[in-house]
C-alpha cells in the first residue's frame, strides 16, 4: 500500500508562515500601529521630564516671593532702642501657618513694602515725641486717676472704632491728642476695609499708658525692659497686627495678611502727614506708634 504524501510540507508551512508575516507587517504599517521600543519609550519619558523641569523650578520660586515684606525684618535693635513688652504680645506671625481668611480679594500694598523699612521709628525717636505732648510718668494708678479727672488725660475704654484688649500691665488712658489720633486709625480702617470691598473688622489695642508700678511688674518677665517707656507719658498704643475683631460675629479673625496690610497703609498715611512715629515691632506682633 503507497503511503500518502503529506499535503503540510515543511517548505510550504514556512512559506505560508513567512506570507502571513509580511502580510500583517504591511497592514501595520499602513495603519500606524506599530509600537516603541522600550529603548524609544524610556527616551521620551526622559525628555518629558527635561522639558518639565524649569516650569517646576519657577512655580516653587515664585512661591516664595509672595511675602518678602515680613521676612526683610533683619535689624538688629540695640537695648536702649527696645520698648518693654506689650502686656498682651501675640506670637511673633509664623513664617508658615494657617492664614485665616474671612475673604477671598487679595490686596497688595502699593505703599508698605517692607514693613521695617517703612515703619523704622525707634524708641528713642518716638520719645522725644512722648515728652513733648505727653504727661509726666506716673507712680501708681491713684495719679492716673487725678489726672484723668483734671482732664490731662482721657479714658479710652469704650469705643466704636476700635477694641481694647485686656490690659493687665496698663491703663486705657491718653492724652486727648493720641485718643484722637487712635480714633482716626479705626475711622480710617474701617473706610479703607469698605472701600475696598472687604468685610469690616476694628483693630485691637494691646498696651496704653504704663505707670511705674506697671513698668516694674512688667520688668520681672524681660530683661530686656528698659524703665523710661514711652507708655509712660500718655502718648503711646501697641495695636496687634495678628487679631482683628469683626464687626459681625464675635470670633477674632488671626493672622489675616490682608487685614495686616490694610492697617499698615491707614499707618503708613498718618506717619507721611506727620500725625505720628510708627514702630514695627515682629517679636511683639504690633505697631508701635506715639502721637506728634
């Protein structure tokens, strides 16, 4: 019996093999389909995160010039120029924290660019004002009180335009010029707060006038405490730039840069018009200021 011939060749297996190669290589080509080599991928990767690169560079640098007005604060200030400590100091503002926003306009100063460099009034400078339209230093609060009742001073306790805040190592009394002139700063903050479209907040006051028994006490806790403070003459305020009190709602609003600046232009005005000597004060967290 004669064996059958086998129709599946090995000459035409692989020439069948071979057509049907060439076949799809054609279709592939002509309709794009082909892929990278892995060599080709990982040098397109490679290039993408080339070309990345510098736009990720400028966005983190860029960041960080949002803010260099609170970090130009690099004077050294001598002993004989540091004011005693405000009784009620915030915290110095943290270089980075949770910004407490009750807005969403963002204001930037044309004025105050540098808040050292535009409110450099030291004590020394703002005594010379203090002993020209200030009352001579008082020993307790038994003077303070006859004083206020010969008019020479003024109680500033209660308020429209502006908070004060709880004064353990001070009296709310000025001389009638600096309660005039803080009058003014709330006025003009709540104007420029409207005008602006910003929600309304007054400014807290932290420290007024200091008697010696009060500069004592204070000197227990800061060495750094110098006895002859312009607090002592009726003519000086701390006001916070790190709280503000709404006027709607009772929850202070904290570390509010736009509140900070605000207040920082109402300032920078009334220092240029020659109303007063401004300090700013970033251990202490408050504007410094006595009245000319």
């Amino acid at each position: 019996m004669t064996q059958t011939k086998n129709r599946y060749s090995k000459p035409k297996f692989l020439a069948t093999f071979g057509t049907i190669i060439l076949l799809l290589s054609g279709i592939s080509h002509l309709f794009g389909l082909s892929t990278l080599k892995p060599t080709d991928a990982n040098r397109v990767a490679e290039t993408a995160a080339t070309t990345d690169s510098p736009t990720t560079l400028q966005v983190d640098t860029t960041t960080h010039d949002t803010e260099e007005i609170e970090m130009d604060d690099k004077e050294s200030e001598t002993a004989a120029d540091q004011d005693i400590e405000s009784e009620t100091a915030d915290a110095a503002e943290p270089d980075s924290c949770a910004i407490s926003q009750s807005h969403d306009t963002v204001f930037t100063s044309a004025k105050v660019w540098s808040y050292p460099q535009c409110f450099p009034d030291s004590n020394s400078v703002q005594m010379v004002a203090a002993l020209n339209n200030g009352v001579a230093p008082m020993n307790g609060r038994n003077e303070v009180m006859r004083c206020a009742s010969n008019n020479q001073l003024s109680n500033i306790s209660s308020s429209p335009y502006y908070i004060i805040d709880n004064l353990t190592h001070s009296m709310p009394y000025l001389v009638p010029k600096a309660q005039r002139l803080l009058n003014t700063i709330g006025i003009n903050f709540v104007d420029s707060l409207h005008s602006k479209g910003l929600p309304l907040h007054l400014p807290i006051v932290t420290s007024v006038l200091r008697t010696n028994d009060d500069i004592r006490r204070l000197q227990h806790g800061n060495s750094n405490s110098i006895a002859n403070s312009c607090h002592c003459y009726g003519t000086t305020i701390d006001i916070t730039y790190n709280r503000f009190m709404p006027l709607q709602g009772n929850k202070l609003t904290r570390y509010d840069d736009t509140l900070k600046k605000v207040l920082a232009e109402v300032l920078y005005d009334l220092r240029a018009d020659g109303r007063c000597y401004v300090k700013y004060e970033r251990m202490q967290a408050c504007f410094h200021l006595t009245v000319i």
